[in-house]
C-alpha cells in the first residue's frame, strides 16, 4: 500500500513485447518520453492508482541463487546507474517476451518508468515501475475536414487501469527489495507472477494472515457447503472474520476450539489444511500475527448469500456471526421434499 502524493516519473519509456508463438516481434524505443502537462498528469495516477489499495508484499525468488533472478539484476543495474536506464528497459522486455510460453499471451505495450518520491510504510523511496498493456478500448476521434465535422473509431489505452504491473521499491529487508504487483487480467497469473517476476509473498503478518483467511474460505466452499450447506459455509466464515478481528495473534489450536464444536469437525478442517498446504506448496504457520489490513480487505469480498433455487435468496450479515445459528434455521420438508430456511425476526423495514 503506497501513497503516491508526492511521487513523481523521473523516466518513462515505451517498448512493444511480441510472442514467438505466432511470429510478432519486439520494438523498440530509443528515447525517453518527454510529457507535455496534460499527459504527464493523466499519466502518473494511472500508473501508481492502482497500487494504493495493495496490502501484500512480495520478494525475488530464484531455485539456486536471488543474483540469478533475471529482473532482480536488471532492476539493480537501474538503481545502481540510471544512465543504464533506457539499454535495461530493452532487456527487461526481451525477458518478457522470452517467457511468453503460450500462444494465449497477449502481445501489448510494456511501460517502464523510474518513479521519485514513493511513500511505503512511513518511508520515502524511488522504486522502478514495469507495466504490460494487453487490451486497448475503442474511441471515437472527431476531426475538421472540409468545413465539417467527422468521426472515426481509434484503439487506444484506456486510462482506468493498467492491465499487469509492477513496482520494485529502491528499499527493502533481510528478504530483498521490497516488490508490489497487480493482474487485473490474470487469465495466467503464473505468466507474469512465476514467470516473468519469479516472485514469492513476503514472510510477513500479512502473508500469512492472508494465507490462512485463504485456507478458511476452501474449506468453506468445499467441505462445509458441500456436507452441510450454505449456511454452515457462511457461518463459518462470519466465525473467522470475528476471530481475527477480536484477536492480535492467532494460534491455530485456540482458533479451531472456538470454530468447531466437536473432534470431527476439527479433524476435517486439519485433513483439508494438509491437502491445502500440499496444493500451494506452502506450510502455514500454527501462530502469527494478524495483519488487520488484509482482513479488512477479504471481509469486503467474502460473499454470504445463499441462492436458492426457488428464486430467492438469504443475505446474512458477516459482522453478526451468531445470528445465523441463532436466528436462521434449517430443515427438510418431507412432504413436499423439499429443503427449506425458516427465519426468526421482530420487526421488518
């Protein structure tokens, strides 16, 4: 999460990225960009908007060596000597389109800025920016011709968000630079993530906040509403939001005896965490502290409607997570076989 009040674009260049798959090419550009007001100022919140509601953190990673990782030592090579600044732009690109493995992978415009000025945990930093534009929007140009007024269709870049960025802070800890990234077209997140980046989350609060709130939410989906339906799914989730929010530290045993009643259901709940830890290579910590940041943001997309095939349905709020064992009950009409939801209320607006 930045703030970008003060930050400004020292260098800007504009390279083009191809895919070996259906035989289109880099181009490159030779000079900087040098904006006029309008541009500039349309330009700078484009590139860092989106990196103001990021709330996790990632590192460079490499299997054998971190020197090894192609944009750690490219975006070192900038901040050590920005002379080198349009020559590794080059580079950085030929990287990206080495790792265009598929012919699904979108060719597009690559934006590489040098930013001054970025404020990142009561820091102030310069930080390296490599965006990739894969969709352009059509719009409509009007133009004087002959006394009057026409119209034509132009592609261009839509200024409400960059499809695939990122920004390399010129600052960082016992882990390495500090790196933010967004996909808002993650049709192969491991494309630009794994790949291109070769980045791993931080070993921080947030990570693994984020990590556990992630396990909660499959097991939700896929072993709770699965055995027990919908609401046991949402009640569950509204548990664990109000767990983390009334808690600074979570230790994983004290969170399962407030979570679940009985032996069963916490042996479900260890069964999926090893299949889960299996699947995202990963090892959750028993304890850790809670990042509050990344519980706020997944409470907001943590959904808690139940649809109901008959055309309605039942929204139950997640800050209230004992009116759905309270008030809202669950059962099975045997003649008419059906399921049903029988809700318990004073007053209705």
């Amino acid at each position: 999460m930045i703030t970008r009040k003060n930050a400004s674009i020292s260098k800007f260049i504009i390279h083009k990225v191809g895919n070996k798959f259906n035989s289109t090419k880099n181009a490159f550009s030779e000079k900087l960009v040098e904006f006029d007001e309008a541009s500039y100022e349309l330009m700078l919140p484009f590139l860092l908007r989106p990196f103001a509601s990021v709330v996790q953190s990632y590192r460079f990673n490499h299997h054998a060596n971190i020197s090894l990782n192609e944009i750690n030592s490219y975006s070192a090579q900038i901040f050590s000597d920005e002379d080198n600044f349009i020559e590794v732009s080059k580079h950085i690109v030929t990287h990206l389109f080495e790792q265009s493995t598929s012919a699904n992978i979108k060719t597009g415009d690559v934006l590489v800025a040098m930013f001054e000025g970025i404020e990142y945990n009561d820091m102030t930093t310069n930080a390296l920016g490599i965006f990739k534009i894969e969709s352009k929007v059509n719009f409509f140009q009007t133009y004087l011709e002959n006394n009057s007024y026409d119209v034509l269709v132009q592609k261009g870049i839509s200024s409400k968000k960059v499809d695939k960025g990122c920004l390399i802070l010129n600052q960082g800890d016992a882990e390495g630079n500090i790196i933010l990234t967004v996909d808002n077209n993650n049709y192969d997140a491991q494309y630009w993530i794994n790949q291109f980046l070769n980045i791993k989350y931080a070993d921080d609060a947030n990570n693994h906040t984020q990590q556990y709130i992630d396990l909660c939410k499959d097991f939700s989906e896929e072993i709770l509403k699965s055995t027990y339906g919908a609401q046991e799914k949402n009640n569950f989730l509204a548990k664990t939001i109000d767990f983390f929010k009334e808690n600074e530290v979570v230790n994983v045993e004290r969170f399962k005896d407030e979570l679940f009643e009985e032996d069963k259901h916490k042996s479900m709940f260890d069964d999926y965490k090893k299949t889960f830890e299996t699947e995202q290579n990963l090892v959750l910590r028993n304890q850790f502290d809670v990042a509050e940041r990344v519980v706020t943001k997944e409470k907001k997309k943590i959904k808690t409607d139940i649809k109901l095939d008959t055309h309605f349905s039942i929204k139950v709020d997640i800050d209230a997570p004992d009116a759905s064992e309270d008030f809202l009950e669950r059962g099975y009409d045997e003649e008419k076989k059906m399921h049903y939801y029988k809700v318990f209320f004073n007053e209705e607006s």
